[in-house]
C-alpha cells in the first residue's frame, strides 16, 4: 500500500510543481521585460525638425530659382547630375589642380583670384589689375617631406607683386598629410619675393585649423561659392562658354567632395521628397549668392 500511496502523491504534486514553475518563469519574464519607454518627446522633436525645414524646402527652391536668374543663359549646377556621371569621382588630386589651373589662366585677374582662394588682397591691388599670371604645376622645389625634395600643386606668380601658392587636398585637412607643409614653408622662403607677398594656401574638404604650417585653409566649399559668382560675372560679360565650363567644374566638386546631391536639391525643391533633408545645403548656396545667413 505504501508504494501505492507514493505514486498517488507523486501524481497530484505534478500539477503543482508545473504551476510553480511557470510562476517562476513569468517572473523571470517580467524582470527580463524592457521598462516602456515614452517615445513622445522624440516624436515631437522630429516634427519641430519636420516644420523647421520646411521653412528650409521652401528657402532652397528660392535661392535656387534666383541662383539660375543670375547664371542665365546657364543652368545651376545642381541641375545637373554628376552623381551618374562620376566625373572626377575617382580622379587624383592631381586633377583638380589641372582644372584649378585652368580656371586661373580664363579668369586673370588678380582680384578675382584672390577672392577664389579667400585671399585679403592687397592694398595695391588695383594698380596691377592688368598684370596677368604666370602658372606653373607641379612647380619643384628643394624641401618637402624631411630629407626630400617636393612639388607644389600650384604656384601662380603676378610678377614681384605676388606669389600665390595651392595645395590642394580631396579630403579634410586632418585627414591629409601635411607634414610637406614645412618643408614647402623653407622652400618658400629662398623664393625671391618677400614674404608678405607670399600667399600658401591649403584647400581641403574641412579644416578645424585656420593654417597649416603657414598655409592658409580654405574650404572646397568656399572656393566654389566664389566660382559661382565669378561665373556670374563671365555671363554678363558674354563668355558663356568659360562660364560653363567653371560650372561644370563646380559640379563635380559639389558632388563628389563635398557630398551634395544634385537629385535631392531638385527633388526636396519639387516637392517629391521627404523633407527630412540636410540643410548644410540651403546654407552653403545661400553663401554663394553673397546672402545673410
């Protein structure tokens, strides 16, 4: 009877044992169950963001608009594509320097120029505006990186008036090596010309510097937003065709180094997209029309 009675026991406490663990299993849920959390603070600053750049939508179609009035009979850069195109997408440094190049010998003049790479000019300027450039790539020169020689992208010459010198970079300047900076300063210093007629500059994508072992940082951004101007100006003055093809320089910089899309400035000023959008854009083309931010 004993053994019987233990298999009875053993049969109703199976029930109980279940209950008991599932009881602990529930509680193990409930402590390992994420807190809830309140999403509406997030919510109702994504729809502040919402709000705020629609006012910015609406600003980006206007500076577009007035940005293709000044550049008529040309388009704006943004209305062409080049992120399909790729051009200058996979190119070297070496490229850009050429067409900078390019871009100095069609403009000419020294004011021009020095506003291009953000240069103060001098107090004298006017007095050699007819003084054209002599430019030389790649320009040798007996110090660079330790122990070695080097070569400037670009050193531009105005007689014994000026002597500007580009190092250009396709990417920030922290990110770049800069190190030749130093020896170029060196080699700079034997150049017959003195040294408050030097001018070094460093363009680079960003910069968290103002200069570089002398060199002066200028963004890619601010380069092209005086090329846009400049542009403006070769349009009133009927050279549509250099005009266009510093635009279509612009284009490849805007899209390739400094990552704007031509598709989404279109698209966000139709309508079709999201409004959820960078605004660094609105801005950087607001600077390029010489307005207030």
């Amino acid at each position: 009877m004993k053994g019987s009675e233990d298999s009875a026991t053993t049969v109703i406490n199976k029930p109980e044992m279940l209950r008991t663990w599932a009881n602990l299993g529930v509680r193990r849920l409930a402590v390992q169950r994420p807190p809830m959390h309140n999403w509406e603070p997030l919510f109702r600053m994504i729809e502040v963001a919402r709000e705020r750049l629609k006012g910015e939508a609406k600003r980006l179609r206007a500076l577009l608009q007035e940005s293709r009035e000044r550049l008529r009979p040309l388009e704006d850069p943004f209305d062409v594509d080049l992120g399909l195109h790729r051009w200058l997408a996979e190119e070297r440094e070496e490229a850009y320097s050429d067409w900078l190049q390019w871009v100095i010998a069609e403009v000419k003049k020294p004011r021009l120029v020095f506003q291009i790479f953000g240069i103060p000019p001098p107090s004298d300027i006017s007095t050699w505006e007819r003084v054209y450039p002599e430019i030389e790539r790649e320009y040798l020169v007996p110090f660079g990186h330790a122990g070695r020689e080097g070569r400037l992208d670009l050193l531009i010459r105005y007689g014994d008036r000026a002597l500007i010198v580009i190092e250009v970079k396709k990417v920030g300047a922290e990110e770049a090596d800069i190190g030749k900076q130093e020896g170029y300063n060196r080699s700079l210093d034997i150049q017959p010309i003195s040294k408050e007629r030097r001018y070094p500059v460093l363009i680079a994508v960003s910069a968290q510097e103002g200069s570089y072992h002398d060199f002066r940082s200028v963004s890619w951004a601010k380069v092209c937003a005086e090329l846009r101007q400049v542009s403006c100006m070769l349009c009133q003055e009927k050279r549509v065709m250099t005009a266009a093809m510093i635009l279509a320089f612009v284009a490849a910089v805007e899209q390739n180094l400094l990552g704007f899309s031509a598709e989404l400035v279109r698209n966000v000023c139709d309508g079709t997209h999201a409004v959820i959008f960078d605004a660094a854009v609105v801005h950087y083309l607001a600077n390029s029309l010489k307005q207030e931010e």
